[in-house]
C-alpha cells in the first residue's frame, strides 16, 4: 500500500513539474516586445507566433490526448517536451517572422499542447476519483505557476544575452529538465483500484462513471453541449482580461506608477495558480456544480463592476477574482469530464472539450482589442462578459437538471 502511495505521488509531482518547465509560452510578452524594440517588427508580426501557439497547443493536446490513451504518456510527454526546446532553439537560430512563428508558434506551441495534455491522465488513474479536482488543480496548477518565473527569466537573460541566444538557452535548458522528468509519467498497471480516502464521502459526481465514454459518444450527449460553452465562455472572460490588463490599468487609474504594472501582471498569474489548485480542491468538497455557480456568479459581478475600478486597490480586487476564476475552470473542467466520461478515454475525450479554451484564447483577445478601438475602452467588453456569465449560469442550472434526470 505505501509502495502504490508513493508512486501515485511520484507520478502527481512529475507532472506538476513537467508542466512547470514547459510554461515558456508565458514568456512571450517579453519575448514579442523584444522582437518590437531590437528587431523593428510590427505589432502584427510580433503577435503572429503567439496566436500560432494558441492554435498549435490545442490541435496537439486534442491528438496528445488520443494518442496517450492508445500507448500510454511516456513517450508523448517525452516527444512534448522535445519540441518545447526545440522549438525555442530554431527560433533563435532563425529569427526572422516565418522562423519564429514556425519555431515558437507552430512547434513550441504544438509541445507544449502535446506534454500538457498528457501528463494529467495518467496522474487521475493513480488516484482515487474522490481527489479529481485536487489532483486536476495540482497538475496544471503547475503550467499557471510558470508564469511566474518564466518571465522574469526571460527578461534577465535579455539583460545580459541577445535575443537568439536567450531563446536558445531557454530551449536547451527546457529539453534538459523536462526529458528526464517525463520517463516517470506512466499508466498504473492493468486492474489497479486506488485506495480510498480517509473519512471519504460519497456524491454523484465524485465517483467513477460506470460508463466509459468514447468521443463519438460523448459528443452525442446533452450534458457535453452544456459543458463546452460553460467552459468557452467562462475561460473567455479571464482571457479576454488577462490579455489586456496592462492596458486597462494604465487607462482606468489615473496617475499609476507605471513600475507597478508588471506587479500586476503577476498577481494575476499568482492568482490563476491559486484558483487552478484551490478550485480543483473546491470541486471536490461542494461539488462540481455547486463550483461552477460560485466563479460564475463571482466572475459575472466582477465584471458588472470592473469598469468602475479606478483606484489601485479596487484594480486588486478585480484582478484577484479574475485569476481565481479562470485558473479554476481550468481545474474543474478536467474533473467534471473523468466525472461524465470516464478515464479510460480521458486523454481524447478532454482533448475535445479543450477546444473550448483554445478557440477563446485565440477570439477572445482580439474581440476585447475591436471592442477597446471602437468605444475607447473596455467598458463594453465587460458587459459582455457579464451577460456571458449570468447566461452560464443558466445553463449550469440545465446542466445540474440533466445530471438528475441520470440519476432516476
């Protein structure tokens, strides 16, 4: 029994750490201002590979997932993390647009959708379905947490190193660290049942499906349509905050110290960190419905009053919530589908869902900027993401009505 412990331990902490060291994509506002400042890009040009990864990251993890489920994780976190340095390294020996939108946007981007979609499987079926929002939030809490170092990072290797060559060393050094961590990603083996928790209550939503889905049959039922907006949605409007927050500090704050800026930048991250592992466990105490009705009905009053945020500390409070609520769907997203779907075909079965996040990482920012040049401001965004809030809310309700029906 403390052998099986240990090693369901061992594989939750490789993955959080695989997702610690391949979060490079965290450091591309450091990386597109330098392309700006040294290399004479236009705007476009520097957000080009960003968008690329967005796209990239979710067709990999969509195959990543289907592809861990057929082989195991080993060898496609390997090949993840392989791509991530890669991907960095031919964007410093080619640094032109199409270089780095191939190297960062296409392949860097494709690792890291590939290694962070295979890491969480493995490490569900190591524990018992009872901790799946733990165990969801402590994995990619890991990828959340990157944005806290990578940048900073980044930004001292610029300070004493060129563009290429910082790109280069972040590579070779993401390839170094991951590639080993990812041998200790594996299945458990055939049969294995996980021990059940101490004082361990049993709900409807924290046992394991007695069906396990494929995805032709997932896509065929009610609750998935309910599930996938509830995520597009919810994960929009942190998107939609998280790519501007520097510029609505700057426009809604009148006489802000700029040095204060990229504090604010980090709090958020920090508190998308925190939601991703708080809300995960969260999940698991009040359920995946009952969590999904506090960030919704959190994020939706955030953002009625978002724009009346024009003081420093009020700005804090917005940001905290925002963070807190998309790094938990992030979290409880995973959960609720082992819940619906089963693990067996999770890696394929999340792969789908998570289509959600990437088409609103890719839409999301660029409606809030449309928005921001027709009005001026940001006030308008933030209605709409308050009215997308209140309307998942509703659809939460149906969701919690379908799972009823279910059950009788």
């Amino acid at each position: 029994m403390e052998n099986t412990k240990n090693r369901a331990n061992t594989i939750l902490v490789a993955g959080l750490l695989i997702n610690l060291s391949i979060g490079v994509l965290y450091a591309w506002s450091i990386i597109g201002r330098s392309l700006v400042d040294y290399f004479g890009w236009s705007s476009s040009q520097a957000n080009l590979p960003f968008t690329l990864s967005a796209v990239s990251f979710s067709f990999a993890a969509f195959f990543g997932g289907r592809i861990q489920d057929k082989i195991g994780p080993r060898w496609p976190v390997t090949c993840g993390a392989l791509l991530v340095g890669l991907g960095m390294i031919i964007s410093g020996l080619f640094s032109t647009p199409i270089g780095i939108a191939i190297g960062f946007g296409i392949i860097t981007g494709g690792g890291t959708g590939l290694a962070y979609s295979c890491v969480l499987p493995p490490a569900l079926k190591w524990f018992h379905p009872g901790k799946k929002g733990l165990v969801s939030g402590l994995v990619v809490g890991g990828f959340g947490i990157s944005a806290l170092y990578f940048a900073p990072i980044t930004g001292a290797l610029l300070n004493n190193f060129d563009l290429q060559t910082t790109l280069i060393i972040l590579g070779t050094v993401t390839i170094i660290i991951a590639t080993p961590i990812a041998q200790l990603i594996k299945n458990p083996p055939a049969g294995y049942v996980p021990p059940t928790p101490q004082n361990f209550k049993e709900t409807a939503e924290n046992t394991d499906t007695s069906v396990e889905y494929t995805r032709g049959e997932m896509l065929k039922t009610k609750r998935f349509y309910m599930l996938f907006p509830m995520f597009l949605f919810s994960s929009s409007v942190g998107l939609m905050i998280i790519g501007s927050i520097a510029v609505i500090a700057r426009e809604q704050i009148q006489d802000l110290n700029l040095a204060i800026l990229p504090m604010l930048v980090a709090l958020l991250a920090l508190m998308n960190a925190v939601g991703r592992i708080a809300g995960g466990f969260m999940s698991d105490k009040i359920g995946r419905v009952n969590a999904l009705f506090v960030i919704f009905t959190l994020q939706a009053l955030n953002m009625i009053a978002f724009a009346s945020y024009n003081n420093l500390a009020m700005m804090i409070v917005g940001i905290i919530v925002v963070g807190f609520c998309f790094g938990t769907t992030l979290s409880v997203f995973p959960a609720i589908t082992a819940d619906q779907y089963g693990k067996k075909n999770f890696g394929g079965n999340y792969g789908i869902m998570y289509f959600a996040w990437g088409f609103g990482a890719v839409v999301a920012p660029v409606i809030a900027g449309f928005l921001h040049d027709i009005h001026g401001n940001f006030h308008m965004a933030y209605i709409i993401c308050a009215a997308m809030m209140v309307a998942m809310i509703f659809v939460n309700y149906l969701y919690k009505r379908n799972l009823a029906t279910l059950k009788q």
